[in-house]
C-alpha cells in the first residue's frame, strides 16, 4: 500500500536547502541550528538511520557520519568538511568538482576523470548509462544549442548505478538513502524558460529553444530513476520519496534585472588586493564561497575589509555572513545589470582595478526559490490498510513515517 503526503514547514529560512536536516533529524531549525550548507559537524541529533547497520547513504544533505562498520557513505557535493568512505573517494573528488566546478570552468583534471572511471567500471557502471553519456557527449559536439546542462542527469545516473551496486553486493544494507539534485537545479535555472509569461525580464528566443524544456527533461530523468528504484526493491522493501521543499517562481530581483550573478575567479589574488589575509577557498553553492582563514583574528580583519569593499560608484562588492571561528561565508552582492564593461573596485591601497578582471558571470540566471511546501510518498508493503486521499504533514513528521516503514519491513 502507498501513502501520499504534502509536507510543510513554516520556517521563513528556506536558502539553502537546509530543511533536509529537519527531514533526517525530526527537528525543526529553531533547535537543530543549521542554516547553512557543510555545518554538519555542528549537528548534535541523530538521523533515522543511525541505529541500522550497515546502511548506504550517497549524497544526502548536510549529514555528519561516524565512519565504522560496513556501511557506505557518500557525502554530499557541499560538505567539503566530511569524510565519503574510503573506497568511494575517488568518485567523490570527481563529483564535487563537477557539482562545484560547473560554474566557474567546463573542464576536470585528466587523472581525476580516470580515477572517477576507474572506480564506475569495478562499481556498477550500467550499459545503459555509458550509452547516455555517448549520446550526451555527441549531441554536445553537433547541437546548435548548448545541452551541457543536461550532464547533471547523467551524474544522477552514474550515483544511481553505484547504489545499485552496493544496494545489492554482499554489504546487504538495512536502508539506502539516494539524493538527486538534477531537477531542482533545472527549477531554480531555468524556472522562466519554463514559464516566461509570469516574469518581467523574460529570456530571448535562442535561450526559449535551448533551455524550454529543461525542467520537463529533469522530470522525465527522475521518473526513470523512481522506475529504477521500484524495479530494485521488490516486493519486500519500503520505499519513501521526498522532496522536504518545492520551487515557486521568483520575482524578488527583478527590478534590479533579475538574478545574474558573479563568481570570484581567485580568491587568493584578490584578498591581498582588499588588505586581507590569504585563505582557502571552498566553494559552495551557487555564487557562494566559505573562506578559511589560519586564525580567528585574521577571519574578522577580512570579513571587515571585505565588508568594506565597494565599487568607484559605491556600491557593495560583497555578501557575508557566518563568521564563525576562522571562517565566513562570501558572495560577490553585484548582479549583471549593475556592472559594465569600466567597474571599478576601490582597493585597500593602490589605483582601483576592473571588476571584469576578477569576477567572471554565471551562465545562467537564478529565477526560482523554494517554497514551503514538499511531496512525501511512501510505499510499504507491509501496511494492510488502503489510504485513499493526499494528507498534510509538517516537515518534523516525516522522520516519524519513515521509521514507521523501516519498523514494518526490517521487523
């Protein structure tokens, strides 16, 4: 028998998709306290899966795991901080680079596609997937219009057949946990190319023909990964689909011409430019990177001189937030529309230096955001009473109907 449920949550902090951590947890934000991506190691309450052994988790969000025992795991492409299990490392530097990379380069490190290969071939790498790959990389070198944004489905085919892989190897896991992001990067994307009659600053016709249906395509993909995934069960395992948010259209930015943002090229070039220390630089979501610094002290001079940073016009270069022990989270505050060919920015010391030179444009332009509400679908083959209807549930209540599923099957 299945279930249908729409989750909920009237939490207003929805950026990022940090509700995955009430999904897992039971908890809502107000006691977990995690409100941004790769803060699992501040996580102080258990996931569902913590008392099963072994069990199998590729990529889900913002997870801290105790490696031990035969259970796999794969951290999501965010959480520079964790650890995947050592046999999946190889394939998780590739990931990350991809996820991380997309929007700052289209190219990957040789021996790092090789090691990525290597492991797909000996981890379950399907015939079917090598065809879409081939066909993918064909339809790049004859398209007229650009369809690289259709590889983030084929990364979700690969993690698809590494799960297979282990779901059914003599590891035997109790529970797996499969995260796919393909379709709600498709949302927030291409959102207006979807509907452009809902927004006031609509794409061009070549960019309507190239990205029109790029959100029906990640529909599609993600069906066949649901077949894929009733196929795998059998008659005897629960499966749970959920999606802990959705995505509504977004509006907020479009009098300042809609959501075009920047990326820094080089951190490490540009700090000392600002009067701020080095750091590393790790790449999150989107425009946003967490900067690493060698100590406290060092963190708050630069999340000071990055705060101060403006344009010769005086416009804020910057977004911060999160300082927080040697590190803080940055973002270039400039969309497309406010910068031309002559912006300059004003340095600590010295004569002020063209913007062009140390940012570098999306690809595309963010025009969906999420919104409160989710879908929660569980089949379970144990229950015997029919459920007819949809029902409402709150997001902190989605934990309790999964273990409600794992009781009756590994009961």
């Amino acid at each position: 028998m299945s279930r249908e449920f729409i989750t909920h949550t009237t939490e207003e902090l929805l950026e990022p998709w940090i509700q995955w951590v009430t999904v897992h947890t039971g908890v809502p934000l107000s006691e977990h306290g995690i409100i941004d991506l790769d803060e699992a190691d501040k996580l102080r309450h258990s996931a569902f899966w913590e008392t099963l052994d072994p069990v199998l988790l590729l990529s889900p969000m913002n997870v801290k795991f105790a490696q031990g025992g035969e259970s796999v795991f794969l951290p999501d492409p965010w959480a520079a901080s964790q650890a995947p299990s050592s046999t999946l490392q190889p394939l998780y530097k590739f990931i990350r680079a991809a996820v991380n990379g997309h929007a700052r380069a289209d190219k990957f490190e040789a021996r790092d596609v090789l090691s990525a290969m290597r492991f797909l071939v000996s981890h379950g790498l399907s015939l079917d997937s090598c065809a879409a790959i081939a066909k993918q990389l064909t339809n790049e070198r004859v398209s007229p219009n650009d369809v690289k944004w259709r590889r983030a489905t084929i990364l979700d085919r690969l993690l698809w057949d590494v799960f297979e892989h282990f779901w059914t190897g003599p590891v035997a896991p109790r529970v797996g946990v499969f995260f796919s992001n393909a379709t709600a990067h498709y949302q927030h994307k291409y959102w207006s190319h979807h509907d452009p009659a809902g927004f006031a600053v609509k794409p061009g016709e070549s960019e309507l023909e190239a990205y029109g249906d790029a959100i029906l395509f990640g529909y599609q993909a993600q069906d066949r990964l649901i077949g894929k995934a009733l196929a795998l069960a059998g008659k005897d395992t629960a499966i749970a689909m959920c999606t802990a948010l959705s995505q509504q259209p977004m509006h907020d930015y479009e009098d300042r011409g809609g959501k075009a943002m920047f990326i820094a090229k080089d951190y490490r070039k540009l700090l000392p430019l600002l009067g701020a220390a080095a750091a590393s630089d790790e790449p999150l979501m989107a425009e946003e990177s967490r900067l690493h610094f060698d100590t406290h002290a060092l963190a708050e001079r630069a999340f000071a001189s990055v705060n101060a940073a403006r344009t010769a016009a005086g416009a804020k270069v910057f977004k911060t937030r999160g300082l927080d022990g040697r590190s803080f989270i940055v973002g270039c505050a400039l969309f497309a529309s406010e910068v031309r060919d002559d912006t300059l920015v004003v340095l600590d010391k010295g004569a002020p230096v063209p913007f062009l030179d140390f940012f570098v444009k999306m690809k595309t332009t963010t025009t969906a955001k999420h919104h409160p509400d989710g879908l929660l679908w569980v089949t379970n083959p144990a229950e015997q009473v029919r459920h007819s209807g949809v029902e409402h549930l709150p997001l902190t209540m989605v934990r309790t109907k999964l273990e409600q599923a794992m009781s009756s099957t590994l009961s």
